[in-house]
C-alpha cells in the first residue's frame, strides 16, 4: 500500500508487543508507515499495541513468528508483504537474555541467545535487503546494546550477540550504500523494559544522567535513523544510555 510519506510498502519490528518495541512501532506508524508489530508468543500485547497505533490513526497489524526459527523469515514477510506491500523498515528489535558466568553456561543457554539475538536479524536483513536493494530505498535499524562493545560480567552469551550485531551492521551498511539502503544500530543502555526490571540496588548511581531511559528515548533514534532525514547516515551505532558511556 502507499503510504502517508509516499512510500509504497511497511516497516516490520519484531519482539514489538511491548516495551522498546512497542514504542518504536508506534513512532513508525505517527511517519506514517504501517507497521508489522512481531511476537513470538504475546499475542494479547501485539493486539494491544497494533489497536493502539490504530486508534491514534495508524495503520499496523500483528505477525507471529519465533524469529530464532530459520524458518520464520519467509513466513513473516510473506504476510506483511501480502497486506501492506514490501518491507523498506525493519528494526531487529527481538532480544532474550540467559544470563551466567561464561564458565558456567549451558550449551542451549549460550545458543539460544545468539539464534535470538544474532542469527535471526541476518535472516530478516537477508530477505529484506534483496528487496529495498531493487527498490533502492531501505532502513534497517538493529537494536544492539552498551553491552556489545562494553564488558558486563554475567553476559557473555549476550555480549557477544550484541557485539556481533554491530559487525554485522556495519559490514551490511557498506554493501548496499550505493543502493539508497541505510543500516544502522541503536545501542541502548538502562531502559524501564521487562529485560531490566531486575537492575540491583544503586546501578543507576554510575549512569550520569541518574535515572533509566525509556522506551521512547530509544524509539525518537530509531524514527531518525527511518526518516529520510537520515538517508546520509549509515554503518553507525548510536548509543542511547545517558551517559553510561562516556
């Protein structure tokens, strides 16, 4: 379908039922894009987030699929692609953690986080690219993490997830430069989300800023980096962590 910024096609987010996600979906609809809200299993907050977009006067639907599966890819674009047309936005947002002491994790921990984290945003970027490459125009926004580059005892498997996203990011972004497609990271910090609800006592002390950020501070980044605005823009992180890093 054409959308309301002249574009013939939709965005996708997965893991958007809630949190990062959620916000992100909800920034793409207000550019005017239809959005493809992406579960694995929280069909009740996909449903939730996709009637709220709706009722502010967006376009957006939900779409099921375990991205972590090789063969979830093709299933999801199939359907988006068959109700709003190509997919020239995707943000890899699905995330999982397993978090333990490098020494002391389980195969299936290890491999569950980077299949998650890592493997599915390469098959969602492949079959993605192919298409705004013809098109020449396309986004794509991974949602890394302070952790990628930045050492955090206890998240080894996460860590290099993250770290891998980045490379990955880059090297993709210089492939397709010449083809009008960006490929950029947004690598969060604290963020008020289900993945930090368990932050110790006191963790904050060392973010400058002082507080957590919100799923909205990531989501104003991610809107950039979609917007033409941003086509100049590309193989970079942007970091979003009030401070952490500096």
């Amino acid at each position: 379908m054409t959308t309301t910024n002249g574009h013939e096609g939709c965005a996708l987010v997965t893991g958007a039922s809630r949190g990062i996600g959620a916000a992100v979906a909800a920034a793409l609809a207000e550019d005017g894009w239809p959005v493809g809200i992406g579960y694995r299993s929280d069909e009740a907050g996909a449903r939730r987030v996709a009637e709220a977009i709706t009722a502010a006067g967006g376009t957006a639907a939900p779409v099921a699929g375990d991205v972590a599966d090789p063969e979830a890819a093709p299933r999801i674009f199939d359907e988006l692609e068959e109700r709003f047309g190509p997919v020239l936005v995707l943000v890899n947002n699905a995330g999982v953690r397993a978090d333990g002491l490098a020494v002391q994790l389980e195969d299936d921990e290890w491999q569950r986080v980077l299949d998650t984290n890592l493997s599915a945003a390469f098959r969602l970027t492949r079959r993605a690219v192919g298409t705004m490459v013809r098109k020449r125009f396309g986004r794509v926004v991974n949602i890394a993490s302070v952790v990628g580059p930045k050492a955090n005892a206890g998240q080894a498997n996460y860590a290099a997830s993250k770290a891998g996203l980045i490379g990955f990011t880059r090297t993709v972004a210089v492939e397709v430069a010449r083809r009008g497609v960006t490929v950029n990271a947004v690598a969060p910090g604290f963020i008020e989300t289900d993945m930090t609800e368990d932050l110790p006592a006191g963790v904050l002390d060392a973010v400058p800023a002082r507080r957590a950020g919100r799923p909205e501070d990531v989501a104003a980044c991610v809107r950039f980096l979609a917007s033409p605005q941003a086509a100049y823009v590309t193989g970079t992180t942007l970091t979003v962590d009030g401070g952490l890093s500096a």
